[in-house]
C-alpha cells in the first residue's frame, strides 16, 4: 500500500531475484507458520493481477522439493559424554548433522555413536584441528581443518549408516577405541511434515 508503480514493480523484481530459479532453493518463511521455514524456488513467473491506487496484488506459485519445514532457530545438542537428548521442535524423524572433535591416530582408532541403537562409527585419521562432519541429509562425511580446508572422509565410515533423531526422547551413546572424543555437536535439523 502507498507505494508508486515504480515502487511495486521495484518490489516485484526484488522477488523475482531472490527466487531466481537459476539460484538454488530460497528460504521461505511464512508469517503463518513462525519460527519454520521451508526451502522453495517460483514455480511460474510472477504477474500482476491489478493496480489499484498504487496497491498491486500478485499471485506467486512456489515449487518445494523437500515437503518439510524446518525449526528456526534449531536444536543444538553439545555433548562429551552417552546422555539423553530431548528434540522438543518437529513432529518427525530429522537427519541431523553430527560434528565430531577429538583425536584419531590412524584407521586403527575409532569413535562410535549410537542414536537409539542405530550405531554410527568412524575411524581415522583426525587430527585435534579438524572437526569430522558427518551429514545424515546429504550422506556425507567430511574432514574441515581449522584453515578451512576439507577433505573427503567418507571411506573413513565403518559402515554407512547415518543416524536420524526422533521427536522427543534420544538416547546418545559415545564411545572411542583407542582414540578420544573431546566433543560431539549435533544439529538437530528438527522438522514438521
């Protein structure tokens, strides 16, 4: 409201960019829904349907690929130790992102993680400047020194299994051979259906 047609159609190409399907998904985040927000890309181009005294309306079609919306902000779980961990945002099962920090001398080492009796297990090398992500969304593992640098370390899996979290209770179990874990990091990527 108040705005000239210079001022909508500004507004209008704004959109437009920021939904650019050439870019990759965009955050969407909808005032009826808050403290969610789903990732999207324009289904159609946008048009306008009327201008009335400097007012314009619009219809806007968005794709989403992923159905889920996700908690912003999100669950971080920050652990040294086996604990319980209680996801309170979400209604279904995340894949969440496991950071792991501590130190592995060779593939004869290795730390384990079990999240309700799904068992997660890496071994090494880890050095105590690099965090090894793993991410059960992506299937993906990888090293990221301190300098930034990263390095595939998906082959260091004992198995590829990555482990999701249920809404509520979790039950987080640590374990190292050999090795040592100084801290586990999760990211919840808590989610609604």
């Amino acid at each position: 409201p108040g705005k000239t047609d210079a001022g909508l159609l500004a507004l209008k190409d704004a959109l437009m960019g920021w939904l650019n399907p050439d870019n990759r998904l965009c955050r969407l985040a909808l005032d009826s829904e808050p403290g969610r927000v789903y990732f999207a890309r324009i289904r159609d181009g946008i048009s306008y349907e009327r201008i009335v005294r400097n007012t314009g309306t619009f219809k806007v079609l968005f794709f989403c690929p992923d159905p889920f919306a996700y908690a912003v902000p999100d669950e971080v779980f920050s652990l040294t130790s086996s604990a319980a961990v209680v996801r309170n945002k979400g209604n279904c099962d995340s894949a969440p992102l496991y950071k792991i920090q501590g130190t592995l001398a060779g593939n004869e080492e290795s730390v384990r993680i079990t999240v309700n009796g799904e068992r997660l297990e890496v071994r090494g090398p880890l050095s105590a400047s690099e965090t090894l992500e793993v991410d059960a969304r992506d299937m993906t593992a990888k090293a990221v020194s301190a300098d930034g640098a990263v390095r595939n370390a998906l082959g260091q899996m004992a198995a590829l299994n990555f482990p999701y979290l249920k809404p509520g209770a979790n039950t987080v179990t640590i374990g190292a051979d050999g090795g040592t874990l100084s801290l586990l990091t999760v990211e919840a990527r808590s989610r609604w259906l």
